[in-house]
C-alpha cells in the first residue's frame, strides 16, 4: 500500500464507526472554522487574490478531467490527441474526482451554515431591535428550533420518544411546511395570471395568435374543454379537432420548438456566465466591497 493511499485513507477513511464519527466531524468544524478565520484574517488585497486562484483551479481541474481524452483518439491510423501521458494524465484527474467533489460537498456544507448565521444575524436584530414585523422573525426562530429539535429527534432516539418526534416533524413538515408553499405558489400564480391578462392585451396580429393559442391550450388542459368538443369522434380526420388533441399538437409541436430554442439561449447564456465566474470576470458586489 503507497504512502498516498495511507494518506487518502487517513483524510477519506471508507469507513468510520463508533466515536470516531464525532472525532472527524468535530475535526472537519474545527479546520473549517480555523480555514475561515485564516482568511478573513488575510489583508484584502491577498484574500481576493486566494479566492480568484482556488475557483480559477476548482474549475480548471473539472474542465481537465471532462474534455481530456482517457483513451487515445485515432483517425485514419493516426493518433490526433491522447498520446502516453495524457490520457496517464486525464485518468489520474478521474481517479481524483471523488475526493475534490468531498471538498466541493464540504465547501457547500460550510456555505449552509454561513447561510444559517446570516439568517440568525438578521432575524435577531429584528428582534432585539423590535422593528417592524420583528413577530414575523421571532416565529422563524420557533419554526427553526422545532422542526431542527423534533428531525433529530426521530432519528436519535427510540421507543415512545422516537415515536412522538415522528409524528411532531410529520405535522411540522407536511402540516405547516408543504402547505405554506403551496399558498406561496398559489399567491405567485395569481401573480403571474395578472401578469398575463396584461400582457394579453390585444394590440397585433402576433398578440391575437398568442391570446387564442393560450385560450386553447387552458381549455385543452382543463375538464371543460374536453366537454366542448366531447361531440365529436375520438377516431378518424376530425378527431384532431377536439381540443385536447388540439392542445396536445401545440405543446408537442410548435410550443416543444420554442422551448428548445430558449433552452438553447439559456443554455449558452449559462456557459457564457461559468466561464465569467471561472474567470473571475464576473464582479459585481462581490469585488466592489471589501471582502
């Protein structure tokens, strides 16, 4: 066994039991937190520097691993690219994927919880404070305490305790959570249907298509619309007439077209913002102030 697979095993073990569980996670908090101190302790001008090289790497070395051949690629009898050491290359960066996604899981763990203390910052200024709709914050306290207390719970306990902290995170979870997003959505739905009624105001040829081009597809979609055309037959050259056959057209057809154009857009509008991020092009707030 080499000395890197010792040293793997001792940052990566497979497996970990008993207390040294706690011992590596109390491990992990305290680097995190030693990493975290270490650089905001760093003057400015250094630490903007730190973290333009460690995302410019990150990204350099995924980017490596992908387009990198892993077997030689050969036309015409000729090998054109991944010749000796850079497939030896390219397999090594596959091989090391597993443990810089960890970090990558660490990093993102430790984001979670930075996130966690901006909310706790905030929300207990309100409080303290009492500013307006500081009752608004206090009942994000005692959402995040219950549920955070009855999720352990039903994990780390057994018998009748294990029990009520099932149920108390069912009721907190499926009672509370999921039903206050359902009336968010609902409230963004009404939202987006005000939206709609103005942006469908009549004014051009063009307007007019997609006024009765949405008309069809929300009867097609509901009950009713079935309804209106339910006398007709449901085999042979007017059965394309129905609504729902109509509607089913347009979504799979015309609509499926325009979908794969935006996602294509959106598609090259993202590749265009990864490359300015990896780059460290993309500044905005986060290099106009001081870190």
């Amino acid at each position: 066994m080499s000395w890197a697979h010792h040293i793997q095993e001792l940052l990566f073990p497979s497996t970990v039991q008993g207390g040294w569980v706690w011992v590596y996670i109390g491990a992990g908090v305290i680097a995190g937190a030693a990493a975290l101190i270490a650089l905001m302790s760093t003057p400015p001008r250094y630490r903007k520097a730190i973290v333009v090289a460690v995302t410019f790497l990150g990204g350099l070395f995924f980017s490596l691993e992908f387009l990198l051949p892993h077997e030689p690629v050969t036309a015409f009898g000729h090998t054109l690219l991944g010749k000796g050491h850079v497939t030896g290359f390219a397999q090594g960066l596959t091989n090391a994927k597993p443990s810089v996604a960890d970090w990558a899981m660490i990093i993102g763990s430790f984001t979670l919880l930075l996130g966690t203390f901006n909310l706790f910052h905030v929300h207990g200024k309100a409080v303290r404070k009492k500013t307006a709709g500081w009752y608004n914050s206090l009942a994000f306290f005692i959402s995040f305490f219950l549920i955070m207390v009855a999720g352990f719970a039903k994990d780390a306990m057994g018998g009748a305790a294990k029990t009520i902290s099932t149920q108390a995170f069912a009721i907190l979870f499926n009672g509370f959570v999921q039903q206050l997003d359902a009336t968010m959505f609902s409230l963004i739905a009404f939202y987006i249907v005000s939206a709609a009624y103005r942006a469908f105001r009549v004014r051009s040829a063009e307007a007019g298509l997609m006024m009765g081009t949405a008309g069809i597809i929300m009867l097609g979609l509901v009950p009713i619309g079935a309804i209106l055309t339910n006398w007709l037959p449901h085999s042979g050259p007017l059965a394309s007439l129905r609504l729902e056959n109509i509607t089913y057209w347009l979504l799979t057809w015309p609509n499926m077209a325009v979908q794969r154009a935006i996602g294509f857009g959106l598609a090259v509008g993202w590749l265009a913002m990864s490359l300015r991020i990896w780059l460290s092009l993309e500044r905005g707030s986060f290099f106009d102030r001081q870190l």
